[in-house]
C-alpha cells in the first residue's frame, strides 16, 4: 500500500538518524517529540545527524497514525474585511505556536462555499474546523462532527448539539451605545447596517433599538447592501439628505460607521462630534486613523484565539468545554461628545 511505503520510508530515515546519531530509533522519536524525556546531549546529537541528512519530521503519517493529523481548518467568508483579517491573523499564529497545521479555506461571500469549505474538510481528516463567518448548514455540521472533528463556530445564534459557540457581547455593546448618546444630549438616532442578516449584526441591531425605546426614541434604521464602506457611505448620503436628519448614529461595523462618517463632513460638511456623534463596531486599524478618531467597541481577537487553542488541544475530549461570550471593550475616541463616557 502507498500509505505502508511512505511511512516506512519514513521510519527508515529515521532509523538512519539514529545509526549516525549512535542511538535509539525510540531516542530520535522523543527528540522531535515535544515535552519527551531526553538528555540534552543526546538531544543534541540527534539534531546534528537529522541536520547532516536533511531529515525532518512527517508530522502527518505520525498523527495518521495515532488517529490525529493535527489539522485545523479555518473557514472564513468576507476574508478581505478588516476585522476578518485580523481575527485570522491572531487565530492562525496561535494555532501554529500550538504546533497545529492550520489550512485556511476562504468560503467567499456565498453561504454554499461554506458548505463546499467543511466538505473539504472531511477529505482532510481534519482535528478541528473553526467557522469565523457564514453559517454552516446542520446537515455537513453534523457530518462534520460524526467523523470525530471539533467544530467550533463564532457568532451564531443556533446550538448545533455537540458544537462550541463563541460570540461576542452584542447586546452589551449596543445597548451602552444608546445610553452614551443619551447621556451626550443627543436627541435624533439612527441606525445603520447591512442587509446581511447575520447573527450578530442583527443582535447589535435589536438591542440598540430596545435600548432607545426604553426612553422613548425610536432610531431611523438603514439597512441595505453589503457590510462595507460604501454601504455606510450610501446610508449617511440618505440619512443626512433627509427633511429632519439624525444627530447620532450607531453603525453596527467601523466599515459602515467610517462611510457615514466621511458622508456627514464631506457631503453636508457636517461636524463629528458637535453636530453629529457617530459610534461604530469591531475597532479596525483604520478606526484609530487620525481622518476618524472613531468611538468603537473592540472585538477581543487575543482573547478567542487563545481560548479556541484550548478548546483544540491534544486530549481535550468532546463537549469538555462550555460555550462563551466575549466582552467587546468600549475604545473611546472623538467622534461623540465629551462627558459621556
């Protein structure tokens, strides 16, 4: 069989090593093993031979192996978002200073490559896959999971029995939005997204209006397009042409906060914060760009890297780890009034 002779050319490389390292074949196993037991210096000479033969590690046959390749798929639509790049970012060099091999499957913006992406998946043997965005169909997600993957998914509002569910405080966020323009003496709010209904932009959504019905305001909403730039330009465009336009704005991503942004003062040459306070959503580089100085709510990119590593580490079991919610921190700038925060 094919599988037989790679691996036992692996092993005979190996054997090789340890003729000329003068050891053990099971000594040159623990040297590329981490946290093995093993003398520095044997160590050493192991190291010296694989150099001197070119010898490296099939860490793939290894873990076939042991039933583990150590694969970790990450799928991700929208992968050219700011916000999406850099979760990527963190989550990638996390996983890999874990020791795992991560394969990037960018699923586009159609909700079937998602599909297509998980498919892959199972062709790979996979330990794990982690959904950053778009949401998954029950039916490949439970396949996913019968052929023994973690499946780990950001931001949905559905429970997959068997799946881990991160997300980030929305409704948090978007409710201490509406009090922070309250409390800035704003009066006229609107609201602007994208017509992507995904969970948790239409969480951000909801909340942000209970908050503000609470107190008896009822927010103007725009909700078209995609969730980008020109999007957020379009809306403020429409908002601020208006007969009784708003004096503040929640948009549920920077993207949209900073097109309305660049509408409000370079299409009706308004002021940000004195004639309109303007709040956005994810803390992209570009919100601390000094042409925005935009009060945001940081997404904790760090944080859900670091704790999605232990939920795919070598020995978790199935199901050991709970669900979470992440706290987005506000990141207070000037793009609303003073004294509010």
């Amino acid at each position: 069989m094919e599988f037989d002779r790679d691996r036992s050319a692996a092993f005979a490389s190996a054997s090789e090593v340890a003729r000329l390292a003068g050891v053990s074949r099971s000594a040159v196993s623990r040297a590329f093993t981490p946290g093995a037991s093993i003398s520095v210096e044997t160590r050493a000479k192991v190291e010296a031979a694989a150099r001197e033969l070119g010898y490296h590690v099939n860490h793939l046959a290894r873990g076939l192996i042991r039933q583990r390749t150590g694969i970790v798929c990450l799928v991700v639509a929208d992968i050219h978002t700011p916000y999406l790049s850099r979760l990527l970012d963190h989550m990638s060099r996390a996983l890999q200073a874990a020791g795992k091999v991560v394969m990037v499957l960018n699923a586009g913006r159609e909700a079937l490559h998602v599909e297509d992406a998980l498919r892959q998946t199972l062709n790979y043997r996979a330990d794990a896959t982690i959904v950053l965005s778009g949401t998954p169909y029950r039916s490949i997600a439970q396949a996913c999971l019968d052929s023994g993957q973690r499946l780990v998914l950001l931001n949905r509002d559905d429970h997959l029995s068997g799946t881990v569910n991160l997300a980030v405080n929305n409704d948090l966020a978007a409710r201490t939005a509406a009090t922070l323009f309250r409390r800035s003496a704003y009066r006229r709010p609107a609201l602007v997204a994208s017509g992507v209904g995904t969970p948790s932009l239409i969480a951000r959504c909801a909340s942000f209006q209970d908050a503000l019905r609470a107190e008896g305001l009822s927010p103007r909403v725009w909700s078209q397009g995609p969730t980008a730039y020109e999007s957020g330009l379009q809306a403020g465009t429409a908002l601020f042409s208006s007969a009784e336009p708003p004096d503040c704005v929640f948009a549920v991503t920077d993207l949209l906060a900073c097109g309305v942004m660049d509408a409000a003062r370079h299409r009706f040459g308004l002021r940000i914060p004195e004639d309109v306070g303007i709040i956005g959503f994810d803390d992209i580089e570009q919100a601390g760009w000094a042409s925005y100085e935009l009060t945001t709510f940081a997404q904790p990119c760090q944080e859900i890297a670091e704790w999605t590593v232990r939920l795919v580490a070598d020995g978790a079991e199935q199901g050991s780890a709970a669900d979470r919610i992440f706290d987005a921190p506000l990141v207070w700038r000037n793009s609303v009034r003073s004294g509010s925060a």
